[in-house]
C-alpha cells in the first residue's frame, strides 16, 4: 500500500512539473515571438505597424523580457527556446551599440555654439525653462510646444533690442502647435519645414558664417496616425538632404536612432550631438523615469561643420521632456593647426 501511495504522489508531481515545463515553454515563446517582431523590424530597416514603432523606441529595454524568456526556457529545459532567447538577446546587444558616424571636422574652428533644445509640454514647462536658459547661457534656443503664452513670457524675459536674445523666430500656435527659436545670432528668414506643429526655420550669422537653423517636431507615432508621423519625419529628411551648408536640425523628433525613418535623416550625413558626445542612448522622455528608463526622442542634428564638445540633459520641472545642451564647434573646410586652433575659436563657454 505504501509502495502505492509513493508511487502515486511520484507521478503527480512529475505531472505537476511537466505542466510547469510547458506553461513556462509556452511564456517564453510568446515574450520571444513579440521581441522577434521588433528585432526583425530593425534588422528590416522598417518601422511596422503598431506596436512596433513604439516598442523601437525602447529597444534597448526589450533586453530585460528576453532575458526573462531565456530564463522560462531554461527552466521548461526547451533546447529550441534557450538558443532562440540567446539569439534574440545577441541582436538586441548588437542594435543598442550607436548608430552613425563619429567622424570629426579637419577644417580650422571658427566659433563655438551652444545649443539647447527643450520640449515645454503644452507651455507648461515655460516658467522653469526661463532659469534654466539663464543657467546654460545658450547662444541659440529651441522651444518646441510653446504656445502663445510661452512665446510671451520668453519675450519678457529675453526680447527686445537690448535683451538676451534679441533675434527669433517663430510659429505661433496653441497647444503643441507653437514653437519659438531664439538666439543671440541675427537671424535671417528661411523657410520652415511643413508640419501639423510649427517648425520654423532660420539663418544664423554666426559670426559672420551663415548657419542653417531648423526645428524640428514631427507628429508623433501614435496609433493610427503613423503614416503622419512617417510622412513629418520625410519632410524633415528631404530637408536635410537638400544640403544647406553648415545646419543645426534641433528639437523633439518623436523618434529615436532604432526607427528607420530616423536613420534615414542621419543617412543624408547629419549627425546626432548626443552620439558624439557618448550619450547615444541618455533618456530625454518621459522625464518623470528619466533616465533610469526612457527614450531619446529630443536630438541636436549637425552637419559636419560641426564638432561637438559637450552634451547633458537638464530636468525642466512640468514638463515630460528634459532640455538638451550640446555645445558645437563652427569648423571650416581644409586642415589646420593647434596655433590655428587657438587663434580662430572665437566663441567659446
């Protein structure tokens, strides 16, 4: 009778732990099937359909359910699932390296230019960025969601002829539609890339070289709104590939450097500041788990006139964004020397 007993509670819990093994094969494969999508999107060089361009956005983060996936499979012991989680593990790890070039200028300097772009949420994040910008002390501002009483207050607080940042341009706008590029540079009329929101465009003279500067705010993916955000994000490509000379593409693009459309804006040669200044993949959004967690969807684009010396995130109370400074180089074509070097940077922080 005991012999029963024993024999019974055996195969019960071999039962129990078959049954465990399967539930746990069948996890991993579903957390492993929906990070392959994703994988085989960038891999494709296309941003899908929903959810794949949200989850690209968080590509790096997609390491922790496929570690979880490769842990279920080693438990259920599926031989197929352990080298399918390890395979999806290695794609990850090789898509979150940088992407673009990290070639520097040869040409002489010619001034130093510091940027700073911030997203102000609807203008609600105005009245933290006007103490921040005193901070930074930026030559050239980039406000994007800055409705009309934004726009107002940085008037206030920077206008007018004798005022810090005597020069702007502007698209004026409720809600997300504003957007307001100021600077200390004259600035002369271009236009500006067409857009749901506002994205101005302008000449800097920077000390007496002419800069391209563009805002940028592409709708973002939202679902069923992605052929929108696909098409914004052309406009602001075919912009890039018109080769204005030096050029600063700065602002929120709702995309970051795992979305295809994205990468085709670096292809035509501008380069991501943060990139080159080792913070690839620093969060700027959402700020309230920045940057712990969180996507880099704010960038300063560069031509490359441009070296860069510096890039860091600023929080900006009540606002989902953290501003970006980066601080640029002006360069000029054909090599040069360290005496050269000392004698023509004429801007510096």
């Amino acid at each position: 009778m005991e012999t029963t007993i024993v024999e019974t509670n055996r195969r019960a819990e071999v039962r129990r732990r078959s049954r465990g093994r399967v539930a746990g094969a069948w996890s991993g494969g579903v957390l492993l099937a929906g990070v392959s999508v994703v994988i085989a999107c960038r891999a494709a060089g296309t941003d899908g359909v929903t959810p794949v361009p949200q989850l690209l956005a968080f590509l790096p983060w997609l390491l922790v359910p496929t570690a979880l996936a490769l842990l279920l499979t080693l438990l259920a012991r599926w031989r197929t699932g352990m080298a399918w989680g390890a395979l999806a593990l290695i794609a990850l790890a090789w898509f979150s390296e940088p992407y673009g070039g990290a070639a520097e200028p040869t040409g002489a300097p010619l001034a130093g230019v510091r940027v700073l772009t911030s997203n102000v949420e609807f203008g609600r994040g105005a009245p933290s960025l006007v103490p921040a910008i005193r901070r930074a002390r930026p030559d050239i501002v980039f406000v994007e969601e800055c409705e009309h009483r934004c726009a107002a207050l940085l008037e206030r607080a920077f206008g007018g002829p004798h005022g810090t940042y005597p020069y702007r341009r502007a698209v004026d706008g409720g809600g997300s539609q504003g957007s307001v590029i100021l600077s200390r540079f004259p600035l002369g009329p271009a236009p500006g890339v067409p857009g749901t929101m506002g994205m101005p465009g302008a000449v800097a003279d920077v000390d007496g070289h002419p800069v391209r500067l563009q805002l940028a705010h592409p709708m973002p993916p939202l679902p069923g709104q992605l052929a929108l955000w696909r098409r914004e994000l052309g406009e602001l490509r075919a912009y890039a590939a018109a080769g204005h000379g030096p050029t600063v593409l700065a602002g929120d693009f709702n995309a970051t450097e795992d979305h295809a459309a994205f990468r085709r804006i670096l292809s035509t040669g501008l380069r991501d500041s943060a990139r080159l200044a080792d913070h690839a993949r620093t969060p700027s959004w959402p700020a309230r788990t920045a940057p712990p967690f969180g996507a880099q969807i704010d960038h300063v684009l560069v031509s490359p006139d441009f070296s860069v010396g510096s890039a860091r995130f600023l929080h900006i109370a009540d606002t989902d964004h953290r501003a970006l400074v980066v601080d640029l180089t002006l360069h000029e074509s054909g090599p040069y020397t360290e005496r050269q070097t000392a004698q023509r940077v004429t801007r510096t922080h």
